[in-house]
C-alpha cells in the first residue's frame, strides 16, 4: 500500500526545535515532489516547504530561514527541521507527494504545539 | 504569487441537492487546480485534479471544470458523507502552491 506516515511532533516551548519524519512505504521519497503542509487549528491549510527530486528546496515565507527539508535516500524518509519555533507554528503538519501538479498522497499528520 | 478565493465559504445543503462552489485566482493558472476534501481530523483527500480529472475511486457526483481564474467543484446529488471542508489548490506558479481558503459544507 502507498502509505507516508509522519512522526516527531509534540510540545516544546517558543524557541525551541523539533524535527519532524515522514516515513514512505512504495513511494520513492528521492524520486518525487515531496511536500510538507500544515493546517493550524481551526484554519485552513498552508503549504510549508518543497524538496524536488533533484534536490531543490523552496520555503513559505512565513517558515524561510527557520526550518529545513531533508530526505535520507537510505531511509526513504523525508524530514523537517524545525528551529526557532514560534506560537503560531502550532499546526498538525502533513508530509504530501505532488505529482503532475497536484498532491495524490498525504500521510495522516503530526501535531506541533509550541507553548510554554 | 498566486491568490485563491472560494465562495460560498460555508454551505448548507440537502441530501440530494446539487452544490457548486467556486474557486477563483488571482492571476490565469491554465488547469493547475486541484480539489481536495478534508473531514475533521483527518488528511486532505485528492478529489478532482487537472481542474476537471476525478482522481480514481472518487464517486462520479463528484466534477469539475474551469480554466485561466475562474473553477468549480460540483455535487452532483449531496450525499451525508460529503459533509466536509473542501479546498482548491494551484500548482501553476510553485511553490507555493498556494490553498484556497476552504468552503465548509453541511447537510439541512
């Protein structure tokens, strides 16, 4: 079964970091489009970051500068570092596969609360 | 980049009703839209992509159609199960790929 799941999430204070893991089963994490998207309580979804096949990054704004997208190839995981973390990053965070411009395969979430 | 409005923002229908809503940008993205349904607590789920192409095991009642700025999804005949949140997505111009703001829907 195509499946992503996402690990990592949890409570840490304003400031802090925390990364976040996207695990692929039949997805070539190194082969394809793969994005991270969060949705904030209550609102609706944002796009965060992009990691190309080739190894390209790009950042919402809101994000750039703090946070970082990885992949290890050996693992077929994707990742999102997240440093200098800030209330309104308190999001339930969705690793997605983009293909042919569009997203077909969202993993279920992990949910980031920053509190102190 | 790219700004996406929805309307109605939220919606009340009846079992059977035929619904549309409209996703508009703010600047021509060919057919780089995309359609996707989210129940609370759950993941996002691709609907409709290539503005008008339903993604396999979506139910027909399920269409879409637009280019350039101007989009819709539409309900055939509402069913209970399709009360949800549904955004529209662009890719055209990405990143970002930009969501709309979401359209709520409700069964009467």
């Amino acid at each position: 079964e195509v499946q992503l799941v996402e690990s990592g999430g949890g409570l840490v204070q304003p400031g802090g970091s925390l990364r976040l893991s996207c695990a692929a089963s039949r997805i070539i994490v190194s082969s394809n489009y793969m994005n991270w998207v969060r949705q904030a309580p209550g609102k609706g979804l944002e796009w965060v970051s992009v990691i190309y096949p080739g190894g390209s990054t790009f950042y919402a704004d809101s994000v750039k500068g703090r946070f970082t997208i990885s992949r290890d190839n050996s693992k077929n995981t994707l990742y999102l570092q997240m440093n200098s973390l800030r209330a309104e990053d308190t999001a339930v965070y969705y690793c997605a596969r983009e293909v042919y411009h569009y997203m077909d395969v969202w993993g279920k979430g992990t949910t980031v609360t920053v509190s102190s | 980049d790219i700004q996406l409005t929805q309307s109605p923002s939220f919606l009340s229908a009846s079992v059977g009703d035929r619904v549309t809503i409209t996703c508009r940008a703010s600047q021509g993205i060919s057919t780089y839209l995309a359609w996707y349904q989210q129940k609370p607590g759950k993941a996002p789920k691709l609907l409709i992509h290539g503005a008008s192409t339903l993604q396999s095991g979506v139910p027909s009642r399920f269409s879409g159609s637009g280019s350039g700025t101007e989009f819709t999804l539409t309900i055939s005949s509402l069913q209970p199960e399709d009360c949800a949140t549904y955004y529209c997505q662009q890719l055209d111009s990405y990143p970002p790929g930009n969501f709309g703001p979401g359209t709520k829907v409700d069964i009467k």
